[in-house]
C-alpha cells in the first residue's frame, strides 16, 4: 500500500483476536518509531511494550481516567506505552515538543501496524499516575499516550459503535473548512 493509501485504510480498532503479533513485525513496528523526527534530533520518547495479561488486564481496568473505560484493551495481545523525557526535548512558543515528538513517532507505529493489517487505538483517556504505578515508570519520564495493537476482529462490538457514534469519528472536515491559502 502507497502512504496515502494506509492513511485512507487505517481506523481505530477495538475488537482484537486473541491471535498474537509476531516478533519481527512488532520490531519493525517499533523500528518505524525509532526513525521519527525529534527536536534537534534528540529522541525524547521510550517506549513500554506491555504483554504480560495480568499487566494489560491491570491497565485495563484500572488506568482510566474513569473506571474501566478502557476496559477493551484487555483483549489486545500487546499495548504500547509512549513515554517521554521532557528534559530531552524543548520547549517555545509555550509549547512542549516532548508531546510532538511522541506523537510523531507514535503515529509511525500507527500507520506502520495499519500497512502490517494490524489495529491499533490511539488512547489519551488515561490516569497518569495510575498507570506510571502499574507499569513502574519513573516520575519524570511523562506518558503522552498508549495503543493497543492486535488484528482486528471480524464483527465490530458494541462499545466501538457507541464510541464512534459519540466521537463522530467518521465525520471528516472538508479541505475547504481547514485550509487557508496565504492568510487566514
């Protein structure tokens, strides 16, 4: 598939088989990751994979910023936490680019899994400190947000109806409602 093509495709997931991701495919999903820009080439982010069950049943249930509203990923066979240390990234313009950076390469293991026919969810709805608790994470190392990657399940659930219906997730803008040309 062409880039343009796996942006097209790509959607979020949150039916997985219990099937697991191979190896060398999560390798090379996290490899795309480690090739993304940083500030001054700085590579703030780290990277958690999380498959141990009783770990991904713990974030599951218990990292939500409201009790087990992530409670879907307990069937991905792998979730990913991306994680950054601010100290290795800048800060202008009152921005923090830790948060760029993580969110690029985090969307390089998106569109990487998607061309691999792997799903993925890019989750913000997390409590912080719960899930730095969990996983045993550092209190200056910051989570920008976390995906499960799994193959899709045939039939959608329930929850990913009543997600997309109160997220208007296929509701795209038109070009002609964000772009600008030359002025706002």
């Amino acid at each position: 598939m062409s880039v343009y093509e796996v942006i097209k495709y790509r959607k979020s997931i949150r039916k997985y088989t219990p099937n697991p991701i191979e190896q060398d495919k999560l390798e090379k999903i996290l490899e795309s990751a480690r090739l993304a820009p940083s500030w001054k080439n700085k590579q703030c982010w780290h990277f958690i994979v999380v498959r141990d069950r009783n770990k991904i049943n713990d974030i599951a249930l218990r990292s939500g910023v409201i009790s087990k509203i992530n409670f879907f990923l307990k069937d991905a066979p792998v979730i990913i936490v991306a994680c950054a240390n601010p100290e290795l990234s800048g800060h202008l313009n009152n921005q923090d680019y830790y948060l760029v950076d993580v969110a690029i390469a985090l969307e390089h293991i998106v569109l990487t899994a998607a061309d691999m026919g792997i799903g993925t969810c890019w989750i913000g709805a997390f409590n912080e400190s719960k899930l730095k608790k969990i996983l045993e994470i550092p209190e200056n190392i910051r989570i920008v947000a976390l995906s499960p990657l799994g193959y899709p399940a045939e039939k959608q659930g329930v929850y990913s109806k009543a997600i997309k219906m109160f997220a208007g997730s296929k509701n795209r803008k038109s070009l002609d409602d964000i772009v600008h040309w030359n002025k706002w």
